[in-house]
C-alpha cells in the first residue's frame, strides 16, 4: 500500500520524483523518501509525515542525480519513522531499495541475515530485501535481485539503485503493481500512470513474476526466471486533467460531481437489449456459461461489497438467480462451495485490493468462472479473472469511493438485465423499463447533485448530532450502509448503517435527542414501513433527515429535513439515493476541518491483508 517511483534520463531525478510521490500520495501518505544516483554515490533522504516534510528537507539539499527512485509509505510493519522510511540501503551503502508489498518470511530471513553479519536499521519486512541483494551482488544487480526475489514470500513491486551500476533501475512485481512508462532519452517506473503521465503516454504494464531494467537507451523486461519478455507498449488516453482536482476544493467534491458523466461512460452509448448482448458477449465469459449459471457469488471489500449488494437484489430480482454477497476478507478463508456453475463476480474499483484479488483466485482454482467489474484498466484483479466489465468511471483520487460506487451499481445492474434476458426470467417490457432508467441516470444524477445546496445546510443543522443511524430497507439497504461509511470515513462520525426494520431489535434503545437517523426512503412495499420506522425514532426525541423524492408527502411529513432526490425505478434509486449521502459526509468533513482527500488511518488501495 505504498507509491513507487523511478527516473533515468538527463534531468535531476528529484524533479521527476517528488512531483510523481505526490500524485501517488493517494497509495500511503505516512512518510515519503527519495534515493539518487550522485557522484558515483547514494544519496538519500526520507522523512516521517506528508510528502511536504521531505519536500521541505530536500529543499535544503539540492540532488543533482539523474537516475533516483521515491516512495510514499502506508505503514505495515514498522511506525511510520523516518528509519522506517523507504528507500532502504544494505549495510555498504551500496544498494538502495524501494518496496510496495508485503514479505512475509521477513522475519526467518531477518534471523539469518543477521546471523550473518548483517545490520538492520529498521523495523520493516523490506529491508531483508536488501540485505538479500547484498549478498547475492556479484557485479550483476539484475541477478542478485532476482535471487534475492527468489527467497522471499509474499507480495512485492521493488526498485532498486545500486552505487556500482550507476545507469540503471532494476524492479520487479509479484502482486503488487508497477509499471514502466518510455521516453525519449528517459524511462519511467511508477505504481501507478498518473504519476508519469505528465512525461510520456506510452505504458508498459509489469505482469506477475516479471522485472524491468531501465537505462537511459531503453527498457528489457525479463521473467523472474530470467527469460526475456517482448511487449508492445500500451498508450494511456487519460488526459492530465482528468487527474487533478479541475477547480473543485477537493478531489472528492470533483468526482462526486462528475458522476452523470462516469455513469454515461458506463453505460457507454445505447441502452437497449442488443446493445446489452454485445457488451456481454465481448467481455471474456461464453454467453453460454453466463446462461447456464446456477448461482451468483459476489465477492468485493468495502464501498464495492455495498454494490454487490445492490447487486445482489438486482440479481435475484431480474434473473432469478440466487446471489450471495461474500466481504472477500472472510470469503478468502472460508470453504465456498464453488463450481462451474457459479458465476463468482469480483467488484473492485482499483483492481488491486488484496483480499478481493485472493478470493478471485480462490474461485479460479475451484473452477468458478470470475467476472471482474472494476475501473483501473490492466490492474490485478481483470488480469487474474476470466472475463471484466470496466466502469470507466476514470482516476479516482479522493480515499472516499464516490464514482466508482455509482459506476459499479451500473455495472451491477446491467449484469443483471442481461443475465435475466439471457435465461428468459425477465420479460421484455420490464427490460425494456430497467433499461431506460439506467439511460436516465445521468440526467437523474445531475438533478440529485442541484441540491446540493440543501445538503450544506443540512450538515450545518445535524453536525452536533452524537450518533448517525443510517437506515434503509431492500435496494437501500446498502444504500444506507454506504452513508454510513462515508460519513465515518471522512468526517469521523459514529455512524452505523442499519436495516430500519431491525432498529426495534435492540438499537432503539439508543434513540435520544442526540441521535439522528438518516432514513433511505425505497419507493414499493417498504415505503410505508420505513414511514412506520422514522415514527418510532421521532417518538422517541431522535432526529431524522430523510432521503426521499421531493414530491413525497409522507416523507416530509414525518422528517425533520428532507434531501431531495429524484423519483427513478426502484432498481436505479441506489444510484442517485446515495449522491445527497456523498455530500453530507463532504460537507460535514469540511465543517469538522477534517483532511477530506487523505483521511487519517486510510489508503486508497488496500493491496495488503
Ligand atoms: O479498490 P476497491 O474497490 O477494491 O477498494 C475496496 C475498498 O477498500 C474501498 O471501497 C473503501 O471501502 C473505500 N475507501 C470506501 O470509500
């Protein structure tokens, strides 16, 4: 859960490097460091805190080397100290060594190494890497890094510099991302492209079990084996802007804001069945595999775990088909029963989250075939499924999912139009209808985002409240779970999201003028219910602030602040029912003063367990 950076080529690498750590901040923001070539020596500096301590600290010590590598770390073994820092060196000085990952035969290896002889200057799993290259350096850093590669357990993308090969990076991945981008003159490494992006177009993505060694005439990509490895360049068509903030205060704000036309993306043009046949039909999966399927298992963490469960109703409701919604941390370790038969659908916006990726490859080895749905072109979890549905919802860089959820209950919804058209469970007219309502979305969308404005006072009316319930009922029931999340998450507010039927079960007894319930109004049979259940709440002293169409009555009438939304088909209301939940957590946020892009605690990738 860390950002890699590398450059060589003619310029000082540190003007590369530290702009690259900072659109990289998004992967760990617990301590940055940077290593570069100089005067036939290492030279390397690093810093616990933001990116803006170590920008501070080189500010004071010019780097003139023009081959360097830079990380930013989200701390798993070891504080966040500058010790602890990347990038780490042997006990020569000879090596230094950046690393995403996680080994986990670090400390067997740490006892021998140091049996050995070798010193350890920090407390990470990463340094036993070095020390591994150290000892295996006969004069060919690609080969004692590959067999120092060839001890370790666990996961790594790694770069390392070595004093006596001073032309060179030489990297490599194992369930961790990387990738090269080629210049003329000069070579990139990233995690990640919008890190090279402002520099070159052209990408070569790292697979498993491969390495890359950049000089400035070029890039040979080999196998960890040592075979080599020939691969077109891919060429990456996100424009740079579409990686900043585009004059909104935050980039939260901005993709919360960009939804109708992420969603459009999704939808990518008509919706109509044969539209829906073709796009389907081309994503990796035999149409007759998909027509056969007898069970559905979604398996995704956080944010994309509630759009599996949107999905999930969506599944069961159009297709028939009895979907189960697995958290893919427990998923991993379970004993799923899993065959040919299950279609197992992996939901992930980054495509690199750790437990998501296992429980692919958990299904792929049971035979399951796996469905990826996920926004990052090229990223772990497509490359390790059978088929992928991308979102398109474009770079998402606020820690909060906002975008990316929205594109994925599309996705989710599409799947399940086109499995219950495929299988004859659904009927043409009620296609036809759910088809619609996801061609409206973009326009519903920008009408919840208009009020925006009310969501603002809203925050400023609740902000004190002690305790949030979220509560919804069917399609919003995730719903509901996501509010929560998002206000936990961003805000730091006590927040639980709840099923409004189960309040009476026990967390009534919390209902006190201090606690606010924000209740997800569901248009069909739970509309009435979910009036019942705001009653109670407001018999009880609690407040409510309901999510509701601003021509419901019934709503208004028992809430205290009304978030209006538009009235779509139930099958799409998560989809615009959750937009005014994305804004009061931003807007509660920044009233709390809170650090809205980077919260504490949080990366935006969990690539590690
Ligand atoms: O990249 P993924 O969609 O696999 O990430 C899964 C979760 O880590 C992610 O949705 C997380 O819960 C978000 N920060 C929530 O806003």
């Amino acid at each position: 859960m860390c950002g890699i950076i590398g450059y060589v080529g003619p310029r000082p690498a540190i003007e590369v490097i530290l702009p690259g750590l900072r659109r990289l901040e998004y992967r760990g923001y617990d301590s940055a460091g940077v290593a570069v070539l100089e005067g036939g020596e290492l030279q390397y500096d690093r810093a616990p805190g933001r990116l803006s301590v170590l920008e501070g600290l080189l500010a004071g010590r010019p780097r003139e080397g023009t081959v360097g590598v830079g990380h930013t770390r989200w701390a798993t073994h070891g504080e966040p100290t500058e010790a602890n820092a990347h990038p780490h060196l042997d006990c020569t000085g000879r090596f230094a060594l950046v690393h995403n990952g996680i080994i986990e035969n670090h400390a067997v290896l740490k006892d021998r190494l140091v049996r050995e002889g070798h010193r350890f200057g920090s407390y990470t799993d990463t340094e036993v890497i070095v020390h591994l290259v150290e000892s295996s350096y006969r004069g060919d850093l690609e080969a004692a890094l590959r067999a120092a590669l060839d001890e370790v357990e666990g996961s790594f993308a790694v770069a390392v510099l070595c004093r006596d090969e001073p032309d060179r990076i030489v990297a490599a991945r194992r369930n961790s991302p990387l990738i090269v981008g080629l210049g003329d003159g000069a070579q990139y490494l990233a995690s990640d492209v919008p890190a090279i992006l402002p520099y070159t177009r052209k990408v070569l993505y790292l697979e498993e079990e491969e390495m890359a060694t950049l000089t400035r005439e070029g890039v040979a990509l080999r196998r960890l084996d040592g075979t080599a490895v020939h691969r077109t360049p891919t060429t990456v068509d996100w424009d740079m802007e579409a990686a900043e903030k585009g004059g909104y205060p935050h980039f939260m704000l901005k993709e919360i804001h960009e939804q109708p036309e992420a969603v459009r993306a999704t939808i990518g043009g008509k919706t109509d069945r044969s539209r829906l046949r073709r796009l389907f039909g081309g994503l990796g999966i035999e149409a007759e595999t998909l027509q056969h399927v007898e069970r559905v298992v979604v398996v995704a963490c956080g944010t994309a775990w509630h759009a599996g469960l949107v999905g999930k109703c969506a599944i069961e409701d159009l297709a028939g088909i009895p979907t189960q919604c697995e958290i893919a941390s427990e998923f991993r370790y379970g004993a799923p029963v899993l065959g040919r038969d299950t279609l197992v659908v992996a939901v992930t916006q980054s495509g690199e989250t750790a437990d998501t990726l296992a429980g692919v490859r958990r299904a792929r080895e049971a035979g399951a075939p796996v469905l990826a749905v996920c926004n990052v072109l090229g990223s772990s979890v497509p490359r390790a499924s059978e088929g992928v549905f991308y979102t398109h919802a474009g770079p998402e860089i606020g820690v909060a999912s906002t975008k990316a959820y929205t594109t994925q209950l599309v996705a989710m919804t599409l799947l399940a139009t086109y499995l219950g058209l495929q299988r004859g469970t659904l009927d043409r007219q009620r296609a036809g209808r759910v088809l619609r309502a996801v061609g409206g979305l973009p326009g519903a969308l920008r009408e919840a985002l208009a009020a925006d404005a009310m969501v603002q006072e809203c925050a400023r009316r609740f902000q004190d409240s002690r305790t949030f319930f979220y509560i919804g009922r069917r399609y919003n029931l995730p719903t509901a779970f996501e509010g929560a999340l998002k206000i936990k998450e961003i805000a730091y507010l006590h927040a639980e999201g709840y099923g409004a039927g189960e309040m009476k079960h026990g967390p009534i007894a919390l209902v006190d003028p201090g606690l606010t319930a924000v209740a997800v109004f569901s248009e069909g049979a739970t509309h009435d219910k979910m009036r019942s259940n705001v009653e109670e709440i407001r018999a009880r002293g609690g407040r409510v602030v309901a999510v509701a169409p601003a021509d419901d009555a019934e709503a208004a009438r028992v809430a205290d602040f009304v978030l209006p939304v538009p009235r779509v088909d139930e099958v799409v209301s998560p989809v615009v029912n959750v937009v005014p939940l994305q804004l009061l957590a931003y807007h509660m946020a920044v009233l709390g003063g809170r650090d809205v892009d980077r919260p504490r605690n949080l990366a935006k990738s969990v690539t590690v367990e």
